[in-house]
C-alpha cells in the first residue's frame, strides 16, 4: 500500500496540499473505523455485519428519529475525535519533519492505522463469517430441511385462551443471580408460580430487539443477506417476510384482535411494516402517544416511559376484557435500552438510581402488571409470557453479567392452571409453537416454523444437538428463507 502511495505521489505529481489532504483522509478512515468498532462495543457489545446493514436498509430513519442519544454519540465519538485525532497527528507530522529518520516512519504511519481500523471492523462486525454464509450454496439448506410452514398446519383449538406477551428489553436471567449482584433483582418476578425454561439460547439472526419480535413469533431468524440481493430489493421492501405465517397471522384467522404497544416510534427498524403486514388490528408507539396527549416532557429520547407504558396497557387490557374477544396484547418495553437505561419518575419516586435500580424497577412494573391481572381474576382467561427480546445489551452491569458462563434469555408463562415443560433448552423459534400450545391450540407434527413447542408432549428430538446445527448452518444462504421474503 506504501508503495502505490509513493508511486501515486510520484506520477500524478501532487501537491503539498493534495498530498496533506489525502494524508488527512486516510488518518481519518482509520481513526473512524477504530472509533466506531469502539463505540459500538462499548453501547451495544456483540454487533453482527447482518445487523449494520438490516438497521440501515430498513431502519436508520427510525433510528435517527427514535433516539437523539444515538446520534449524537456517534458523532461525539465516531467523527469528533477521529477529526481532532487526525488534526494533531498532521500537526506532529509537520513537526517531525526537521527529523528526516522520524519524517519517513511518519509516512508508514497512515496506512498502519489504516489496516488497524480495517482489521479491527472486520473482527467487530464479523465480516468474513457474514460474506462466506451469504456466498455459501451449500447442499445443506438449514430452512429446505427443517422448516415447517405454518400455513401447512391446521390449528384447532375448544376454548383458545387469549395472550398478554411482554417483550422485556435485554432481560436476561442472570440478574436474578443473588451471589453476582447481592439479592435478586427479578425476585417481583420469581415470585410467580409460572413455568420457564432454564436454557434459552441465543441463535443467530435474534439479537436484536425486531430479530427477537419476528424469531418468536414467525419461527425464523431475521437474515439481512437477502437485502443484496438487489435485483429484489424495491419488492422485498413492499413487505416484511410476506409469505411467512407469524403468530399474529394464525391468531388473526382463528378470530383474535392482535394490539401492539411500545413507546419508541413504530418506524423504528420497520416495526409497524411487521405489524401492519401480519394483521395486527391496533399498534402504539410514540406518535400515537403524543396524539393522545403525551407531550415529549413526559418521555424519555425514545419515546413512553415503562410505567405509562403499563398504564396504558392496563386501560386496554380491561377494554378488550369487556370486549368478550379473544386478543393477542403484545407489549415492549425500554427503559433497559441502551448504556444507562432511562429512569422513570415511578422508579426514581421509589429509590432507583442507577441501571441496578431500573432494572429491578422493570421487575417491580413487571410484577404488578401481573397482579393487576390476577386481581382481577383474569388468569383463566389468559396466558401471560414474559421474555427478553435478547441478551442484554452493554450496560454498566455488563462486567458482572459477562461472567455467567450459561447466559440465557429470561422468560417466564403465567397461567391458572400449571403447565409441563418438556425441555428446559429453548430458542426463540421455539416460543412460537410454545406459546400457541399454552393458549389451548393443538395440531398435527412435531414442530411449526423452525420452533417445537416446549410443553407439548415429549418429542424425540434432540435439542442439543439441534441447537449446534443451527448455530454452524442456520446465517446460510437459503432459497427456501428468500422465499419468505418473496425473493423468487
């Protein structure tokens, strides 16, 4: 690379000035690229290149418009400094020349920061891994093999009970670990008589919050490689997994209203384009509070505090409980989003002042949500899941969470009468089957999606060496999953 510099400057002649300039962008490229490696780990911990790319194909302006903190980090961090870092080195650089032994190492210098910011994205943003699945045909299509199209399978149910889901941003159960953070900080959780599985596994394509949505609840990893194909790309954008059968999709036809309510803006990584596109009959998200009267004093960047958010939800909960419908009331939550989390005037009022305290405030808001439920004798009626959306994201407690060796995706079902786990290793495919098992409905086979339902009779299947296969096959290049995007 030296050496088609020396040869650049020498036929092109450059200029003191055009030679400084193009010094000064390369320094920059590789400080930017060391930068944003940095940041990213810092706020968001493991970040995928599939990730990157799914966030700017179908997301950046839900990003932009969610989350001013996002924004403004990254240009703190990713352009500020990488520009005064660029500025003095070109000062240094100006000052070693005196020095010639010095002056000629300073033109190495460049390019060695240069393949450091290369290096160093293609480690973070594991480039390699996401080019060679999205270039591998392999015989072994993961999705030809092993997924089971929901639209295939009749779904009966006598007396189907209705769903409450609550998304819990980045819950992971490691909190509820006394010895790592001195008491539980789930115990308003724990102390329910629900049914969870101890190992809820993390497959690729899941996460991040939408992956975790549309993983639980359509049986299929979010998979960005398909977005290059760009022969398909204005099609695919007219629909989000189109030919996929979700939860919503199979409730919808037995006669549920499915709601969705959140606080962050629904553009945020085309959520409303999931939701409008698998019958969801009402959603919420920041405009829509705003339109009722929230103002953006009451909300954090992104939007609803949790406990307005659970306010509202109690509001619709009993509207659809007078209603005699039968409903699907999918919830997310936020204030666990992002480094500090965003503290609410409710988890401030009762001593919470750091991201500790907000978590096991959320399990407070949590646990009362379920008490309201209880209360009001509602429990035979409804089956209430509780997950995080994913692992957690980078936070202060991250030091301490990192320790666990067998991390796992908090969750937890609630319902009148006791259920029978047949496994405790689960991945969010599984959810999907799952919940509608705990609902009442039944049907023919095994698995639905790439899921098998977790209280369902025993199956033969082994679950752990299903998991290995998914986790070496499942980021592929498939055919069979362009499909579900319409990608014929």
């Amino acid at each position: 690379m030296l050496k088609i510099w020396v040869q650049l400057e020498t036929n092109m002649k450059l200029t003191h000035k055009t030679k400084t300039l193009l010094t000064a962008f390369i320094y920059f490229i590789g400080l930017f690229l060391i930068a944003v490696c940095w940041w990213a780990d810092k706020f968001f911990g493991e970040v995928t290149i599939a990730q990157v790319v799914y966030t700017l194909k179908y997301g950046i302006d839900g990003v932009l418009a969610s989350d001013p903190i996002f924004y403004k980090r990254f240009i703190k961090w990713c352009f500020g400094i990488p520009v005064l870092a660029t500025l003095l080195v070109l000062l240094l650089t100006a000052f070693l020349k005196k020095f010639s032994f010095y002056y000629r190492i300073s033109k190495i210098v460049p390019f060695i920061i240069l393949i450091a910011g290369l290096s160093n994205a293609i480690y973070q943003f594991s480039v390699f891994g996401f080019i060679k699945n999205y270039l591998t045909r392999s015989k072994h299509d993961y999705f030809k093999l092993n997924y089971v199209d929901p639209h295939q399978i009749t779904f009966k149910a006598k007396e189907p009970k209705s769903l409450i889901l609550i998304y819990v941003e980045s819950l992971e159960k490691t909190y509820g670990d006394k010895n790592k953070f001195g008491h539980d900080l789930l115990k308003n959780l724990h102390r329910f008589n629900g049914l969870s599985f101890a190992h809820y596994e993390q497959m690729p394509g899941t996460g991040w919050t939408i992956a975790g949505m549309v993983s639980s609840q359509c049986g299929v990893p979010l998979k960005t490689l398909a977005i290059f194909n760009g022969n398909h790309q204005g099609h695919m954008f007219n629909n989000f997994l189109g030919n996929a059968e979700c939860l919503s999709d199979i409730l919808a036809k037995n006669g549920y209203r499915n709601i969705f309510m959140n606080g962050p803006d629904l553009d945020f990584a085309g959520t409303n384009k999931f939701l409008q596109d698998h019958h969801f009959h009402e959603m919420y998200g920041k405009k829509e509070w705003l339109a009722t009267g929230y103002s953006e004093d009451d909300m954090n960047p992104w939007g609803l505090y949790d406990d307005d958010l659970f306010k509202e939800a109690k509001i619709k909960l009993t509207q659809l409980m007078q209603s005699k419908q039968r409903f699907n009331l999918t919830l997310l939550t936020v204030d666990m989003h992002g480094y500090y989390g965003h503290l609410s005037k409710t988890c401030k009022k009762n001593g919470a002042n750091d991201f500790k305290g907000i978590v096991e405030c959320t399990a407070n808001q949590l646990g009362d949500f379920i008490e309201f439920v209880s209360e009001k004798g509602w429990l035979d009626k409804v089956v209430i899941v509780i997950q995080g959306d994913h692992l957690s994201m980078k936070n202060p407690l991250t030091r301490i969470i990192e320790l666990d060796q067998e991390r796992g995706v908090f969750n937890l079902i609630i319902t009148k009468k006791p259920l029978h786990k047949n496994t405790d290793m689960v991945t969010h495919f599984d959810m999907l089957p799952t919940m509608l098992s705990a609902m009442g409905f039944r049907y023919d086979g095994a698995g639905v999606g790439l899921g098998y339902s977790a209280i369902s009779p025993a199956s033969s299947i082994d679950r752990k060496a299903r998991i290995e296969d998914m986790q070496n096959q499942i980021s592929n290049y498939s055919e069979t999953y362009n499909h579900l995007w319409q990608l014929d």
